[in-house]
C-alpha cells in the first residue's frame, strides 16, 4: 500500500487554489485537475467512480457483509474539499519533511530568515519525534484539505485491498470550492447514498466537531465625491475615509483576534478604493443565532449613521448568508458523535469536542438532510505559509475512519 506521505506530497503538488471572483462551478478548471486524478485513482482500486459536470467526484464501496446477518447497517460517507484558500498562493508547493523533528523552531527555507517558532506556536511540542511536513514559506501547505482527501484515499486502498475487512456501503465525496463558501451548492445528497457522512476537515488530532459558526459575507459600498484638493472644502467626500469611519463604529472587542470559543466576530477581510468610491467587504460569524441576527443588523445600523451623517446613499450594504450551525441537524443523531469517540479511543486519542470556529462542507451538507459532522485531518495554521501537518497525525486519522466503518458494521 502507498504511504499516505507519499499520496498526500503527489495531491498537493497540483494547484487547487479555488478563485472567488469566478461565478463557474467548479470556480477554478485546475481543480479539476486533481478531482480526474482522483477518479480515476479509485476506479484503479475497483471502486465505482464519477466526475459530475459541477466539479464532485462521488464513489461507492458496496457492503461485503453476509446478506443474513439481519443488521440493517446504514451507508456512511466521507467527504473532504480538495480547492485550496485564495489567502495564500498554492501554486509550486515544495514541501519540506521534517524527520524525527528535534522539537525546535523549524526554520522556511524559501524566505530567509522565517521559520515556525514554538514561542508562537507551543503546540509544536506534541510532535516531537514524528514526522513533520511543512511549506518552505512561499505558499501555503494544503493540508487543508489534502490531507482530508490523503486519509480517505487511503481507507479506500485499505479497504479495497483487504476483503476480509468487513463493512457496510462506504459512500465517499470530493467536493471543490470549499474555501468560497460554494462546496456543496449542487451537491446532490440523494444521489450520495450516505445516510450519516463525516467531513475529514478539521485541525490538530483528536478535534471532532458538530457545532460551527452561523456566517454570513457582506459587502460594504461607499460612494464618494471627488474634487480637485484645493477647491474641496465643504464639497469633497472621501470614500476611504468615511469607510475607515464605518469600520471604527464597529466594536474592536469583536475582532476575530480579540475572540475564542464561542464568542463571534466581525472580521474586515479586504479594503479597495479611491476617494470616488470604496469597497469593504467583511465575514460575520456567530455560533448563536440570535446574535448572529443581531450582528447583521449592528452592521446595517453602522450604515444608516454614515448616511445620517453624509447624506443618503453614501454608504450601503450587502449581507450575503453562507451557512447555519450544524448542530441542531447533528444532535438528534447523536450515535454518529459516539462513533466518532469510540473510534479515536480505539487509536489512542483522547477526542477533543469543541465548536468550528469556523464552517465546513457538512454544515451544508447537515441541512441538506445529510448529518455530518467534521473529524480532525491533523493539519496545523491553515491558509497561511506556516501550515504544517505530523505524517502520524494523517495516518491516525485515516485508521479512525476505519474504526468508524467497522463500528457501523458491528452495531448498525
């Protein structure tokens, strides 16, 4: 069997960078590069796969249990983004492997002078020993989520390759354009065939997830009045100035780098413009709905003051819903989550349950009629130059699906 090392460096050395200025699905052509090879790769393994004109790859391993075993086993499936964060360049990766890592800082060999220190990241302390892979600080990683679709690849040579491993249908899903919001917009649940699904999406090992943000993206639009600087008194309005004003009336607590846990935020992702006109556009996030509710309107009335103040039409506003907490859909079937505990413990990980600060594929998917929480894939610093994952991490988490399937198989 391949080493899911090796599998993973092979899919993150294809450009998988999803393009939010695009409106075709999948929003990028090179993400289709990898979505073929992946096709292509199970159907090599004997699995039954397709490539949909919307960008998923949608496979199937059928039960090889005894057809009188009266269990009536439901089919579960896992699901895993191979598009890449826009925040980073994900094009000519070169990965640098880390053997044995000796527990110090890890310098980038591509920029000199930049590293991932462990006074900024402690975490790193966890893995001394194991086998680290990281970027050379030019790019970002993909372990987000490649090393999600490395772990379920390798179940499925797993389970390919050894028939007297016993299980139920096992559904599996590549989706693109995760990281835009877009991953499962035509994703066709029916045709899936899962009845419980688990998104291999989330960070360090042990994190398992059913809670997420409800979010939304606004776009925030000013129009200015330009006039020649030395005839401006009176006449002229700046619109980067009145939108930096707009953004101070917005509470600095509620930043996303002053907030942990449950607390939400307002986060200002991109600025753009000239005194005639600006742009600002921002995610809102909140776990509860109330107060994500209350977040929209906080921004809207942010709105109405700088046009009370400017004039009407100056300043307007455009609140784009991305997706809802997952846990109301989750909870009523809460056997999966058991499932998921027993399986890391079966490995030795003691799970670590706590709120996505953040959203997945399976938040869609859960109000799609599809409950699916989210499994740790191992990786470290997403979206960023200094993302890394533990080799060990990725192969724990390949082991847990397998745990998952076969516990399934055992208890239906």
């Amino acid at each position: 069997m391949e080493k899911i090392a090796d599998r993973f460096l092979r899919y993150v050395a294809v450009d998988t960078q999803s393009d939010e200025s695009s409106e075709s699905q999948p929003s990028s052509e090179r993400q289709l590069v990898l979505l073929k090879m992946l096709r292509d790769e199970l159907i090599a393994m004997g699995v039954q796969a397709e490539l949909d004109e919307y960008g998923y790859v949608m496979a199937s391993i059928p039960s090889n249990l005894p057809s009188d075993s009266g269990k009536d086993v439901p089919a579960v499936g896992f699901i895993a983004h191979v598009d890449t964060s826009p925040d980073a360049s994900g094009k000519d990766i070169r990965p640098q492997i880390i053997e044995n890592y000796d527990g110090g800082d890890i310098p980038l060999n591509g920029v000199p002078g930049l590293s991932i220190k462990t006074g900024d990241f402690p975490e790193l302390a966890e893995y001394k020993g194991q086998t680290l892979i990281t970027t050379d600080g030019t790019t970002l990683l993909g372990a987000d989520d490649k090393a999600g679709v490395a772990e379920i690849m390798a179940m499925a040579e797993y389970v390919t390759s050894h028939p007297e491993f016993r299980h139920g249908d096992i559904k599996i899903g590549f989706t693109p354009d995760e990281e835009i919001g877009r991953g499962v917009v035509k994703f066709d649940v029916g045709r899936f065939g899962a009845k419980f699904a688990y998104t291999m999406d989330g960070g360090k090992i042990g994190e398992l997830e059913y809670e997420n943000f409800n979010a939304a993206a606004a776009t925030v639009r000013i129009q200015g009045r330009n006039i020649h600087p030395g005839y401006a008194k009176g006449k002229m309005l700046n619109a980067i100035l009145i939108g930096m004003e707009l953004n101070s009336l917005l509470p600095v607590e509620q930043r996303p780098e002053y907030t942990a846990g449950y607390e939400g935020f307002f986060h200002i992702i991109d600025f753009r413009g000239s005194v005639e006109n600006a742009e600002f556009s921002y995610i809102i996030r909140d776990h509860d709905i109330d107060l994500y509710e209350k977040r929209k309107e906080t921004l809207k009335k942010c709105v109405d003051f700088i046009n009370g103040k400017y004039g009407d039409g100056v300043a307007t506003v455009e609140i784009r819903h991305q997706y809802y907490n997952m846990r109301k859909e989750v909870e009523p079937h809460f056997h999966i989550i058991e499932k998921a505990v027993k399986a890391m413990e079966m490995e030795g990980i003691t799970p670590i349950i706590q709120p996505i600060r953040g959203g997945t594929d399976g938040a869609n998917l859960s109000f799609m009629g599809l409950p699916c929480p989210n499994i740790f894939a191992g990786g470290h610093n997403f979206h960023g130059k200094l993302e890394f994952v533990p080799v060990e991490s990725m192969e724990k988490a390949s082991k847990v699906i397998l745990n998952i399937i076969s516990l399934f198989a055992e208890q239906g």
